[in-house]
C-alpha cells in the first residue's frame, strides 16, 4: 500500500494553473525526488501536501487517510513533516528550543498544569528534553544546543530545520531545496545525511532539488514536472536522456 | 544544583523583604505615594499581560481598555454598597439583579477578570484570524464597542455618569500581590512548552503549523489568559481610584499600555515591570510642568497634556538608543546580577576603589 498518494491534483491561482492534474504514489521508505524547472510547481505541491494551500480540485490520500484540505498542523499531527526552500527557524528560540516545538504537538498536559509545573507536566517536559538531546546527538547539533538558531553556519541551520521536522516524529518527510545555497562539501555531507536519516528514522522522504548531483546520487525515482505537469518519471538515467526534460529546462534547440 | 537553590533562597529573601517594605509603606506612606506604588502595579499587570500577547506571541492587539472596562466595571457594581447604587443611578434606576448584591473585594475582582476573559475569548475567537495591523484594528474596535456598549447601558453601568463611591479596597498587598502573580504565571507559561509554541507562532507561523503547532488554540490561549489579568487590573483601578466613567477606558489607556511595554522591552517581563514604574513615577514627577512655572524671567502659562509631550519624546529617546526597549529580551535573574556585580567589582578593584553595596531591585520577578 502507498503512504503517500495524490490523485489528479490541481491547483489554481486565478488565471494561473499552477499546479495540474498532478498524480503519484510514493511507497513506504522510498526516496523520490521532484525536479523542475523555476515556477514549475513544485513547491506548491508541497504546500498541497502540507494543507498550506488547499487543492482547487483532485484528492491526497496519506497512510489511507484523506487530508484533502486539511488544517496544516493535523496533517503534521498525522505524520507528515516539512522542510522549507528559505529555511524559516524560529529565531526567538535556541536550537534546542526549535527542535522542542516540534514535540509540542504530542504534548498532553494542558496548559494550567504547565503553568503550575504539575507532576504530569515536568515529567513530559523532561522526556521531551531528554528526546530532542538525543536527536540532536544524532544529527552531532548537540554541542550548539544553546546557541542562537540564526547563528549556525547555513548547512547547519538546513540541519537543524531537518531535525525539528524529525522532532515530530513524521513517516513522510518532504524536504524543499536541502541543498540550496550550500557549497560543495556541505551538498556532499547531506548527500551521506539523507540516505542515512532515510534509515535511522524508518522514513519516507520525498525532495524537491536543484542540484542535479545530489538528486541523480541518491534518489532511486524521479518526477520531473514543468507548467504543473508531469513530464518525466522514472530512474535517474531515464530522466537525465528525456528529450523531454532536456527540453524544459534547456528549450528547443533550433538549428539555423 | 548548588547554585539553583541559592537562587531559591535569594528570592525567598526578596519577597519577605518586599512584603516588608509593603508592610511599611501601607502603614507610614501617604495615600499620595501609596497611590502612586498601587497604579505602578495596576500598570505592570498591564504591561504584563500586553507583552503575553504581543512580545510572546506576536499578535498585536489593541483591546486592552475594553477588557479593563469589564474588570472594572463588574467589581465596581458587585462591591458598592446598596445605598450608593441608588445614589449614583438617579437618572435611571439600576436593574434589580445588581441592585441589592455587595460583595466582598476578592470575588467581585475575580469574577472581573473571568468576565474579561470571557469576552476576551469572544472577541480572540474570529478577530484572532487575523494578521497584522488587521488584527490591531479589530481589537481596537472591539475595544470601543465595549466602551460604547458602558456608555449606552444606562441601567446597568450608569452610562457616562459612571460610579461614584466604589469602595477603596486596593491597597499595596492586593495590587503588588496580584502584580507578581500575574508575572509568576506569564513567565512559567512563556517557559514551558506551551510558551515555546507561542514564541514559534510569533517567529514564523507557517512553520509553527507545519510542525503540528493548532495556531487558534494557542492565539486564543495567551489572548484569554491575558483578558483575565487585564480584567483583574481593571477591578484593582476601579477600586483604587473610587470614580470611574466610560471616559477611562478611552483608547489613550491602551496607547499608554503599549508605550510602556515597547520602553521596556518585547519578550521581557522584566522591561515591563520596570518600564511601568518609570512610566508611572515619571507621569507623577512631570505634573509641575503642567501648571504655570517661570524659567528666569520666561513665564510659562501651564499647559494641560505637556507631560505626555515630555513623556512621547522620551519614549522617541528610548527607541532611538535603545532600539529594542530598555531590556531587549533579557530577564533579571541571580546568575545575571552575580555575573554583573562580580564583573564590577572586579573593575572597581583594579583601580583600587570599595565596591558598593548591591543593591537588590525588589520588584523582581523570581526566576525557577
């Protein structure tokens, strides 16, 4: 059975068909990427599976729940968790604070008892403080849990975005741009990193990149997308000799 | 460990030494400065609370007066005195509910701010929807038709005669207690996790949703906890300053409210506190400069309203130097002030001068 399933979702801005008749199925614990080129959609689809943005017209279907237009955070509550392509930390918080709202959502005490520090409460507390110390760990962030979130150096503060989404526990994670803005060594370190949190966190992982080198390195699928279609799907090698994706993002060659 | 409990027991000791110097103060002050010390307090409740929703949470709103109304106005009706009623409502008779109920201070306040909150959830529920200066705006309105709503419900809130003869039950133990409760529980709510959700909503709300954070839930949350306290507030002006009318809850009490959280600090409990009693204290020091003074030989005619001229460019100072309040985000705490006045000292001793007593700014909040 897929974990993750969009059947013929559309989504209009206006005039614009931004995202159209889009469908795909990702199975559990599969790696797939989504390539295209500028404005081609795919970050809106993301936003449709995230319920930021509600589909004009087909359905998504996660872990044989319909989330058609569902709220943002019950989605995140179901299992679904997200990165974003201009990294959106909150910078009020330390690191560890960051990853500690994404263990909110699981919290049962209410709020008086939070207040009043009740038993219930501090034992909570402390379990989600002992949990985001051993992400952390695992990510090797640990040693900058009180700085500063806005203060890491660019690949960390990727790092960090990814491990507030792990905080939530989530079965599919979609990742927006991971490389962008990241030089060499740090794209080659996250190319190690994804196939490696893929594993550890028992994830599915869909991702949206740029970088034709990391997407082509470790994705075993690729959907190519252009104008809010599909054009392309398939193994990296399929896709890297489609005449059609070749066209999308070079154009037309004319001959004189 | 060591150093936690030492914490402990310094705030232990601070407290019993501010209820000390209350003690004091209630007994020996004149009702002038004693006036004075209960409006700092009603003041940082107020700030308090504004900073719950606006510094924590980033939802700026602007209804502050109106839920001060609420408070006010219910304790003022529940703790007058039968005979008084009749003597204020002379236009119109009172409703008879309301007629013949007095009770004591601490229920009559209490079920102040429960109403507060209440209408405070009410009006949070749709207008928390939305964003920005919209929000501000909505608030505001909703602020005023509350006021209005007290100018026109003649039966029950005397209209613009207001009420006279509320009995002065605030002293410095009900308005400096109710003061740090209210920042005890601001600041062990913006501590826990419920106060990091808040935070995430004030930094970056797409990515609190995404990451499961209910956006309403928690808007309403700090907006109702803030209502309740501003309500209490409002009970504790009600029966400190004896008179109110629909006229004191005009939009300049929210503007004043705002002016003293930004001079403290967003995010900072402490700016608030402090900021209030400057605000207050101030207010009270700058009132010569409204009746006619000379300078040398320039005689200056008093002017009505100059204090807040002298306080709005002070405010503009602040703001300048201090771009983000006098405190930023930072909070008093004991590690804070040994780190501080060992730095000191460690100056002072190099060149060979005493270093001073510490001194201990009592109207603290206590750190866990």
């Amino acid at each position: 059975m897929s974990l993750l399933r969009l059947d013929g979702v559309t989504k209009c801005f206006g005039g614009l068909t931004a995202v159209n008749n889009f469908s795909t199925e990702l199975a559990p614990g599969e790696l797939c990427a989504l390539i295209g080129p500028n404005g081609s959609g795919k970050t809106t689809i993301f936003n449709l599976i995230t319920g930021i943005y509600t589909p004009t017209a087909g359905r998504i279907t996660f872990n044989g729940t319909d989330i058609t237009g569902k709220r943002p955070d019950i989605i995140a509550s179901l299992g679904v968790a997200r990165t974003f392509q201009n990294i959106r930390l909150f910078n009020g918080l330390d690191v560890l604070g960051n990853v500690l709202v994404g263990h909110h959502l699981r919290l049962r005490s209410d709020p008086f008892s939070a207040i009043l520090r009740a038993p219930n409460y501090a034992r909570e507390e402390k379990e989600m403080r002992q949990e985001a110390m051993e992400l952390l760990g695992a990510l090797s962030l640990d040693h900058l849990a009180h700085e500063d979130a806005t203060s890491l150096p660019y690949g960390q503060q990727r790092k960090l975005e990814i491990a507030r989404a792990l905080a939530t526990r989530p079965r599919l994670l979609l990742l927006d741009e991971p490389a962008a803005g990241m030089n060499p060594g740090e794209s080659e370190e996250l190319m190690r990193f994804i196939p490696h949190i893929l594993d550890a966190f028992d994830l599915t992982i869909f991702l949206i990149e740029h970088q034709m080198r990391v997407v082509m390195g470790i994705c075993p699928r690729i959907i190519a997308i252009d104008h809010g279609e599909t054009i392309a799907e398939g193994p990296p090698e399929a896709i890297q000799n489609n005449p059609r994706v070749i066209e999308a993002y070079l154009g037309v060659g004319e001959y004189a | 460990m060591m150093k936690i409990t030492r914490n402990r027991i310094l705030t232990l000791i601070t407290l019993v030494v501010f209820a000390g110097f209350l003690a004091y103060s209630q007994a020996t002050f004149n009702p002038y400065i004693l006036r004075i010390m209960n409006l700092c307090a009603i003041f940082t409740i107020f700030a308090v609370t504004f900073n719950l929703v606006y510094g924590y949470t980033g939802q700026f709103s602007l209804g502050h007066a109106g839920f001060a109304a609420v408070g006010a106005y219910t304790a003022a009706l529940l703790t007058m005195t039968p005979v008084q009623k009749e003597l204020n409502f002379f236009l119109e008779p009172i409703v008879p509910v309301l007629a013949n109920v007095q009770w004591p201070f601490l229920p009559a306040m209490l079920l102040g701010g429960v109403l507060a909150a209440v209408v405070g959830f009410l009006i949070g529920w749709p207008a928390l929807r939305l964003r920005g200066d919209y929000l501000a705006i909505a608030t505001l309105g909703f602020g005023e038709i509350i006021r209005v709503l007290f100018v026109n419900m003649q039966r029950v809130t005397n209209g613009s005669l207001g009420l006279k003869g509320i009995p002065e039950y605030t002293n410095v133990y009900w308005s400096w207690g109710l003061a740090l409760v209210t920042i005890f529980v601001t600041k062990r709510l913006v501590d826990s996790s419920y106060g990091r959700a808040l935070k995430a909503i004030r930094d970056d709300e797409v990515a609190a949703e995404a990451l499961g954070v209910k956006l309403s839930y928690h808007k309403i949350l700090a907006f109702t906890l803030s209502s309740f306290f501003v309500g209490i507030a409002g009970a504790l002006l009600a029966n400190l300053i004896s008179t109110i009318d629909p006229k004191v809850f005009l939009f300049f009490l929210t503007y004043q409210v705002v002016g003293i959280t930004v001079m403290g600090g967003m995010s900072s409990l402490t700016g608030s506190t402090v900021s209030a009693c400057l605000y207050t204290v101030f207010l009270e020091a700058l009132r010569p400069v409204e009746s006619p003074f000379s300078i040398g030989p320039l005689r200056v005619p008093g002017v009505p309203g100059m204090r807040m001229v002298i306080f709005s460019a002070l405010l503009l100072l602040v703001i300048l130097f201090y771009r983000r309040g006098l405190f930023g985000q930072a909070e008093f705490s004991w590690d804070w002030f040994f780190e501080k006045t060992s730095a000191l000292r460690a100056r002072l001793g190099r060149t060979g001068k005493t270093a001073p007593a510490p001194s201990i700014e009592s109207e603290e909040e206590e750190r866990p």
